[in-house]
C-alpha cells in the first residue's frame, strides 16, 4: 500500500429535508453526517460501523455520487466526485441480478454499459464466474441458484468493470453463517490479490476485524467518525485463519464497548 488515498472524504457533511419541520435537528432538514473526514489508501481496506441510521450508507451513497454532498468534498483518485464514474463499483445487500439475463450476461451488463466490446466482455465474465466456481451455471437464469452463488454472480459483476475503488453495503448481510465465511474468503483473497482498495459497511463486528486493514466507528445521527481502530492480526487475505487470532476478542470488545456507549447517548 502507498500513502495515496483512492477514496478521500474532506469535511463532509449531508442533510436531507424533514417532513416534520419543528424537529429538533434543524427545523425542516435532518442531519445524517456531520463533518466526516476520512481517507483510504490505495490497496487498503477499511470497514465502517455504527448504529443503524448514523449515516454509513449515506456516505457510500455520497463516494458513488450517487448522492451530493451538502458540504465538503469527496475524491476519488484525487478526482472530485460530483456524478457516478467508472473508478467506482457498489456491492448492496441484495444482488440486484436482472431476472431476464443469464449469469454471464449479468455479470457483463457493467461492461456493456461502458462500450467494452462483446468478445471481450464476455471472455472477462466467463474468467471471473470461474474464479468463484460458477463454470457451470453461465447459462443458468438467477431464480436457478442459490443465494450464495448469485451474491458470487454479484461480486463477480461488481469486479467486472475494474473498478479502483469497491464500495460494500452488508453484502453478506442475508447469508447463513457457513455461506458468508465462504464469501467472505473469496472476497479477502481477490482483494489480496488484485490489490483493489475497499470500504465496507457490516454490523458484524468479527467480519469488520477479520477482513479490514482499518476499523472505523461512526457516532449516532449526525453521524461522525468516534475512533479508528488499526487492525493488527496477521494477514487479512485469509479472514478465516483471522478469526482465530487471539486478539481478534480483544478486537472485538471495544468495538462492542464503543457501539454500546453510542446506543446508550440515543
């Protein structure tokens, strides 16, 4: 990793109107995010945390530009970001494939969009469905697979476009517990080894430290950055080996301590 961030966030803040203009928090606006600052490394990948509604989605939403700050500025390759580019890929919870489109058309649509010839395409669809064991199902429709193999279908289609920057809303959110740690495996060992820059929102706190270079904690609505928390616990290409690590626990009582602090001032 170098000191270069891909994903940058100076001071930004978002509000949104309120349909109950004498609310306390501003009359007619609520304040999701309060003066965020926050920058990530090139090949590094940092996990966000934090009480439902403190913000973590706007400020995915906002790095997309999907959706425009209030105040502040975000940058993405040292470009300002004012409208969905290319450099950027977004990873939700559900995996959104196109009911009418086979695996592999799905996983080509990105591509498609931006002009990438046919050939192409589909030859960098088919190496990728491979990579994630789904060979056999490229033909098959979305209905025809498990929940586990379409969010494959998904992180492969979000890797499509190679993208600098992947941007993760609990992407294994709806998985059991056997399926996730199987994904979450995929997705530390591509990271590791296309060196793709990652921030990524989970309420899991084991899944936060065993994936991420770096753990941020957001603070309620307005939502704030509280503390950061530098993930040391051998190599994160290899989440499941990271789960036994003994510090992993320590980990993960002060990012509980931290939240529980938060819903507490609520």
């Amino acid at each position: 990793m170098t000191g270069s961030p891909r994903l940058e966030f100076r001071d930004v803040s978002k509000r949104f109107a309120n349909a109950r203009a004498n609310s306390r928090q501003g009359g007619g606006f609520v304040v999701a995010v309060d003066g965020v600052s926050l920058s990530i490394a090139d090949g590094e990948v940092v996990s966000l945390i934090g009480p439902s509604g403190c913000g973590k989605s706007t400020l995915l939403n906002m790095g997309a530009g999907l959706d425009p700050v209030s105040s502040g500025q975000v940058f993405v390759d040292g470009e300002l970001v004012t409208r969905p580019n290319r450099h950027v890929a977004f990873m939700l919870q559900k995996d959104l494939l196109l009911p009418w489109r086979t695996i592999v058309e799905n996983v080509e649509l990105g591509q498609e969009i931006q002009g990438a010839p046919g050939r192409e395409r589909r030859q960098r669809a088919l190496d990728l469905l491979a990579k994630y064991r789904l060979s056999d199902f490229v033909a098959h429709y979305p209905h025809q697979l498990s929940g586990g193999m379409r969010q494959r279908a998904a992180l492969a289609r979000t890797l499509a476009v190679d993208p600098s920057v992947l941007l993760m809303d609990e992407p294994f959110s709806a998985l059991d517990a056997q399926t996730k740690m199987v994904l979450q495996q995929d997705l530390a060992r591509t990271l590791a080894d296309t060196g793709k820059t990652a921030l990524f929102i989970t309420h899991d706190l084991v899944e936060a430290v065993a994936l991420s270079d770096r753990v941020l904690v957001m603070s309620q609505r307005p939502g704030r950055i509280i503390e950061e928390i530098v993930v040391e616990a051998g190599d994160r290409d290899n989440p499941m080996k990271r789960r036994q690590h003994p510090r992993i626990a320590e980990y993960v009582v002060r990012l509980m301590g931290l939240l529980q602090i938060e819903q507490a001032a609520a």
